[in-house]
C-alpha cells in the first residue's frame, strides 16, 4: 500500500464546508424556518452509509433514507448550522457554485464518495445534471485545486469532470484518502 499524502483528507479535521462536495455533485437542500437540511440521492446503499458516516464527522447528524423512486439517499438533519453553507451555494431556489470555491480534501472526498466511477483508465467525478451552470465553475474549482478536469457529457443525462493520466489521478488519490470501508466502495474508488 502506498503512503498517503500529508494532505489527504484523512488528516484534516472535518468541518461543514466538507457537504460542499455534496453540492458539487447533485446534492440538493432546503431551507425552512427551522434551519436547513442536505441530502443527494445515490446509486448504492455503501454511498448513502459512507455518506451518512462522513457528514456525522463534519458534526451534523445524518441518517440513510430512500428516495420516492427507491434509492438510497443520505439526508441530514434540519440544523441553523448549514443556513450559512446552504446560501453560499444557493441563489433563491437555483444552485450556483460560490465563485472563489475550492474544493478542500474532504471536501472532494464526499464528492468522490457521492459520484465518483471509474472510467478506463481515468476517473469521473459527477455533476449534477439540473444544474448545468455549475459545470464549468466546478471544473474551474477543481483546477484551483491543482486537478485539471475534462469537462464530458454535458449533452446527455450524465455530465461528469474527466480526470485523467497520472499525475492527476495520483494527486486526486492523494488528496482524498483511503475509501471507505466496504468492499463495494473500493471497485469505485480511483487507483493508479
């Protein structure tokens, strides 16, 4: 096994700004008098329980859920604490990333956590496809963050950020750690 960085995810300490990977990918929220709530719909039930293990790290509560058409879903719970993360990503109801956004190591983390696949090779870190204005800033983000993306698929229902050859796989490896513990997540977690 190969060391991992000093700067990877797994040594920095969690905070809210991490659920902003959540929002990077296609995670949704509300707003109520009573606070806020995230949640993303997921394609496997190990996304949706590593989720839930991450977002409790960032010192909110979380819980597992299903979706109305059945899927998993990792839902937090309605807190004050996320007003502040959900109006920096939020304008009235659309999702419009902050402009000096970069994406922290946990922060990618969840994002991976939430869409991250393989592609081949290379490695693909889902977009939301609701939000198409997000995809470029993201991509933007994600270069500020010493990872230069292909942005793909933006015609279809699947647009992604491309990350390819190695050194940029390598730092992405880096910078987000291990993958959680369950024997689904490795299959989808990048590798050099």
């Amino acid at each position: 096994m190969g060391q991992l960085s000093f700067f990877s995810a797994e040594t920095d300490e969690p905070s809210l700004e991490d659920l902003s990977g959540l929002f990077a990918a296609h995670g949704q929220s509300m707003i109520s008098p009573a606070g806020s709530r995230v949640s993303i719909v997921v394609d496997a039930q190990w996304r949706a329980d590593a989720l839930v293990a991450e977002i409790d790290r960032c010192g909110v509560r979380a819980h597992v859920a299903t979706s109305d058409e059945g899927s998993a879903m990792a839902r937090t719970e309605t807190s004050k604490l996320l007003d502040t993360l959900n109006r920096t990503w939020l304008k009235g109801a659309i999702k419009t990333m902050p402009a000096d956004w970069v994406p922290s190591n946990r922060a990618m983390r969840l994002w991976t956590i939430a869409a991250g696949r393989p592609d081949e090779d290379r490695y693909l870190l889902g977009l939301d496809p609701h939000a198409p204005e997000t995809h470029s800033p993201l991509a933007t983000a994600l270069m500020r963050a010493g990872i230069a993306p292909t942005l793909v698929g933006t015609r279809g229902s699947s647009p992604a950020l491309r990350i390819a050859g190695r050194r940029r796989m390598s730092r992405l490896v880096e910078n987000i750690g291990a993958p959680p513990d369950d024997l689904d997540a490795v299959a989808f977690w990048p590798t050099l």
